[in-house]
C-alpha cells in the first residue's frame, strides 16, 4: 500500500504497528528515480500516463477525467518533466487532483504480480471429500 506522506505518515505508522508491512510512505517531493523527471509526482503521473496506453479507468468517472486533464506541464532547464502544482492550480481556480493523485500513488513503485494460489480439488469435487467435507 503507498500511503501520501504529506497525511498519511500517522496511518502508516499505525498500519506498521499492527504489523503490515507493506505499508509504503511516499513523498510527492522527493527525488525521481528516474532522472527525466523533476520529483516523485512527476514520475508517478507519468508512469500513470504510460499505463493508460493499455490500462483502463472507469469510463463514467468524470472527477477522475476533470483530475487527470488538469495539471500543466512542462520541462525545467534541465529537460526534466515538472506537473503544475497545486498552488499555482488553485490560483488558476482548478481545484486539487485528489482522485488522480491517489490513482498515480499506485505507480509509486513496480509491484510485481501475484501468483494465483492453488485450488484445493475439494472446493470442485475432486478426491474423495465432498463440498461439505
């Protein structure tokens, strides 16, 4: 789970806690770790750019559509990818990504893909053992 550092530090701690320790605390500001953008909000929302070639999103969700068209863009003296920030979005009169944010959290890091588990043969009636069993 990646948790926003900037209100989730509490949630995380308590989640760590009680033992979950998959509990990922993520600065929007820090560092990418790719060199081709400015900071980590810059990375994830790109990498959720690229993911939605092939990926999907409710197509009835238009908080989600207004979020993710609403950051500007563009590149620093460094050729680095820099998102609008919320600031000068609000001195736009856009209000704050939220569900796009939390969307982009996903791609704070690759996660690789689960193995399914393996289905005992009781739950379909193999063996002896019936569904009661």
């Amino acid at each position: 789970m990646f948790v926003d550092s900037a209100y989730g530090a509490p949630y995380v701690e308590r989640l760590r806690t009680m033992g979950y320790g998959n509990v990922v605390e993520v600065n929007f500001g820090a560092t990418s770790p790719d060199r081709h953008q400015a900071n980590m909000r810059a990375y994830m929302w790109n990498r959720m750019k690229d993911w939605l070639d092939r990926g999907a999103i409710p197509a009835d969700d238009m908080r989600l559509e207004v979020d993710l068209t609403a950051p500007g863009s563009h590149l620093n003296r460094s050729d680095q990818l820099v998102l609008e920030s919320k600031e000068a979005m609000a001195k736009r009169g856009v209000a704050s990504p939220d569900n796009a944010d939390a969307l982009a959290l996903t791609f704070a890091a690759h996660v690789p893909p689960v193995a399914a588990e393996e289905t005992s043969d009781r739950f379909y009636g193999g063996g002896n053992a019936s569904w009661m069993g």
